[in-house]
C-alpha cells in the first residue's frame, strides 16, 4: 500500500505550495508529456525510495465554488485513508480561529498528525512557532514551503509515523498476472469483471473492508492466472445489504500502484473527463501499462464512433503508448481480445533487456543523432543497462547528463521505445553522470 499523507489547512497558509514542492518531479513528467495536465490535488513523493501519496485537501475544497458534494467527499475519504495528517499554519498571521477548528476537526479522527508552521522565511520562527503549541498538536515543524526549507525535516517526521513497509515481492514471469480495473463510477467496471470471470462464477465475499481497499479475486483462463484488482466493489455489491461503493480517488491510485496492467475503463458516451485525464496522469506516472478501455461501444453510431475516437487523440495525446480498446463490456465484445492485449502489455511491462543490446540502441541512437555540445564539449553517452521492470527502466552513462536537454531525452526514449518493441507501457530513461 503506498502510504497517504492529507495536507490539511485554512486557505493560504501554503498547502498548495508545499504539495507542488514535494511532487516536483511530476512537474518534470508533466513538461515532458504534452497535453498532460498537472493534478493540483493527488501526487506522489518519494521518500528515500519509499513513495507515498500526498493529498491536498484544500485544494480539492477550495476549487468546488459553493463546495461541491463530490469533492467533499473526497476530502473525507482522503481524511479517513491517510496515515498522516499534516496541518499546516501561517507562522506571519499567527493562531486564527479556522486553525482551531481544523485542529479539533483534525483531533477527531485520532491520527498521527504533524503541525507545520510555514512561511518561516525572514521572521524569528521560534518566536512565530510560539502561539501555535496552544493547539496542544506538540512541537511545529518550521517550514518555508517556497524555498523548500525545513522540508527534510518534515520528511523525516511523516517518515516515523508510517505504517512500517511491506517487503516488496518481486513479479516474476511465473506468478499471476495482476490486473486492475479503475474508471469513475457507472463507466462498467462491474460488468466488466463479471465478464472477465465468466458469468457463472459463484461470488462470494464479505469481509468488510475500508474505503482504501480494493477486492483481489484470482481467477484462471486458458491454464492461466490473474488477479484481478476491482475497485468497484463488485463482489460486495452482490451481498444482500446492496452497498454501493464510494468512488475513492486514493483507492484507485492504490490499485494502479499494484497492478502490472492497468484497465482503464472510461464510457465512450462521456468521453474523457478533467478526473479521467488527471487520474491517467497518475497512471502514467506509476509508469503502469495500460489498455483504455472504450466502453459501451455498442451504444454509438459510426459517426459517434470516429468522434470519440478523435476526441481522444486530442484528450489523450500524452498517452500515446497506451492501448485504446473499444468495448462492450454488457454485450461482450471486444473483451475476448482484453486478455491477449493484457498479455502483450505484460510481456512489455515486464521485459528483461540485456546490456549489449541497450547499449548497441544507444549507440544507434548517439550516431543518427549527436548528443549536443555543452561547455565546448559533447556530452557522451555510453552505455546503458537496465534498471528495472514494470515499467521497464533504462539507465544510461555518460558525460555531462546534467546537461541534457529534454528534448533529447525524448528523443532516446522513444528511439528505446521503438526499437525494444514495447507495446502500451511507459519506459523510463534514466541518466546518470560517471565524469
Ligand atoms: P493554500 O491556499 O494553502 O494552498 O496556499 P498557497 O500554497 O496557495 O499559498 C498562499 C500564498 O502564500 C502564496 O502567495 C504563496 O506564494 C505564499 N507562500 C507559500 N509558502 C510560503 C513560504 O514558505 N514563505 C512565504 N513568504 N510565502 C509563502
Ligand atoms: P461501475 O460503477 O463502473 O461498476 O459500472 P457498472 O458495471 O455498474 O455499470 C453501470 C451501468 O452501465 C449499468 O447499467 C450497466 O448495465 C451499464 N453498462 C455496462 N457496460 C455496458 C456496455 O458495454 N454497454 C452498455 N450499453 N451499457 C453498459
């Protein structure tokens, strides 16, 4: 389970400037795919190598005008799922009565909580920190979420509050293949999985779970296995009692971050929403293979057909490497071909790459195209190996990589990417300087 951090304060204590700072590397993700749009409210931090996701709570209150139930909502789930709360203050405009509230609200829910006083910059902070231990929240957290000080501090608190980690099993070619399907509620993730399980299977289930867990139901086909990781709560809307499941935002990331394939079902009559793009953002940035499923194509006119279809090369355009399906999951095609296509993201996902053959595509790569000169000296590129799987990671040495524009990184990442055969996964290009 990647572990969840809920920012929590007025408006302008610096929430949002905080969250953009420990997700900093999406804004590199963002800037290297185009038409991807930053999420302001969910990202991931690393810590050391442990990623967490972060919440911006406010964000998600602040944008609802005349606050939206849905996005309330999901405030309260954020609140109930996270491991730590972080509660943020402005040390220039001392205790208010909204930090009070939240504090008593934030008390509540008995949660390890860290009190982070912000905007320490140019101001005595002791002194500012002074008014804050009324809260009786314990020792403040001195932060200039502008300038990043303070921020390692932080780090290392949430850090010893965190459930302790889970080792991490590694996927080998042999275990099952773990599927998750995710999509906003009412797209078909039910009927999809009651397709992939065979309509005569005998669901049972009914061990209560959080909002936070998904169901994990393996099945086999054709002498192989799966998981398959239900968001939807299908199983339990089988029982008697008929709960329909909140969506959860945190809960589909949590899915995605265990899957090796990501199904990700939208309703080809709605198209791709603003939370459809931010949540595929997040998919991308898991580096998750993924297959879009189109469904309920069976309800669209030819001429609906191709509209969806350009809606979504437009939409989409920053996941280029994904698969789009077109689906009904009701009538049952399309869903056959689900299961080849999620062995072939799989076999990319999880492929293994030889040093001589990474480091011949690099060479290919260097002598169609020359690495730029910095400093009166090219950069050199020399070889490279690989650094992991799902998604498939490639590091490559050389000179100068600091320098490397982005756009030749693109360059080499495609050019991995074409001649490895990778189909509907992201791969990531790493570098790193030996001189
Ligand atoms: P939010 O409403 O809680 O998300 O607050 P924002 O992140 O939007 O920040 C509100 C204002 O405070 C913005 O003008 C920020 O530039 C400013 N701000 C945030 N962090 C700091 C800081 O560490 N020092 C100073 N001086 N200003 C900050
Ligand atoms: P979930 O909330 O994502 O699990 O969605 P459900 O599986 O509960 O489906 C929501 C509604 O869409 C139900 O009424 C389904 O019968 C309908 N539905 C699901 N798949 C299809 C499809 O492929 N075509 C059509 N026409 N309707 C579908």
């Amino acid at each position: 389970m990647l572990p969840v951090i809920a920012l929590v304060g007025r408006p302008n204590v610096g929430k949002s400037t905080l969250f953009n700072y420990l997700t900093r590397s999406r804004e590199a993700l963002v800037a290297d795919f185009p038409g991807l749009t930053r999420d302001r409210q969910y990202g991931r931090v690393k810590h050391g190598n442990r990623p967490c996701l972060v919440v911006d709570t406010g964000g998600i209150a602040d944008d609802a005008q005349g606050i939206e139930s849905v996005a309330r909502e999901q405030v309260q789930i954020a609140l109930e799922e996270a491991d730590v709360i972080v509660f943020m203050v402005d040390a220039r405009e001392g205790l208010s009565a909204s930090d009070r509230a939240i504090a008593a609200t934030v008390r509540k829910l008995a949660k390890p909580v860290i009190l982070v006083t912000n905007k320490v910059d140019g101001i005595d902070a002791s002194v500012a920190a002074f008014d804050f231990y009324a809260l009786a929240l314990g020792e403040p957290v001195l932060v200039a979420a502008s300038h990043g000080r303070g921020v390692p501090e932080l780090l290392e608190r949430v850090n010893a509050l965190l459930p302790p980690e889970q080792p991490i099993v590694e996927h080998d070619s042999k275990r099952d293949i773990a599927i998750a399907v995710v999509g906003r509620p009412n797209v078909g993730k039910s009927t999809l999985i009651n397709r992939l399980l065979g309509e005569d299977r005998v669901i049972v289930y009914d061990e209560p779970g959080t909002t936070r867990d998904s169901i994990y139901i393996p099945f086999e086909r054709n002498g192989k296995t799966y998981t398959l990781i239900d968001t939807a709560g299908m199983r339990r809307r089988s029982k008697v009692s008929e709960v329909i499941e909140k969506f959860s935002v945190i809960k589909s990331l949590q899915a995605i971050e265990k899957a090796n394939v990501v199904i990700y079902l939208v309703d080809a009559n709605e198209g791709i929403t603003d939370q459809d793009a931010h949540l595929l953002g997040l998919v991308l940035e898991a580096g998750r293979a993924l297959i879009i499923g189109l469904n309920k194509w069976d309800g669209l006119s030819q001429s609906q057909k191709e509209t969806v279809k350009r809606h979504i090369e437009i939409k989409l355009a920053f996941l280029e490497f994904a698969e789009k399906h077109p689906i009904s999951a009701l009538h049952g095609s399309g869903v056959g071909k689900l299961f080849e296509v999620v062995h072939t993201l799989y076999d990319s996902a999880m492929v293994d790459m030889s040093t001589p053959v990474l480091t011949r595509i690099l060479k290919e790569a260097t002598t169609e195209h020359q690495p730029p000169m910095v400093h009166m000296r090219r950069i050199k590129l020399k070889y490279a190996h690989q650094g992991g799987r799902n998604p498939p990671v490639v590091i490559v040495h050389g000179t100068q990589t600091d320098a490397l524009p982005i756009s030749y990184k693109r360059y080499l990442t495609n050019y991995f990417r074409t001649k490895l055969h990778l189909s509907g996964t992201p791969i990531r290009v790493e570098f790193k300087s030996t001189a």
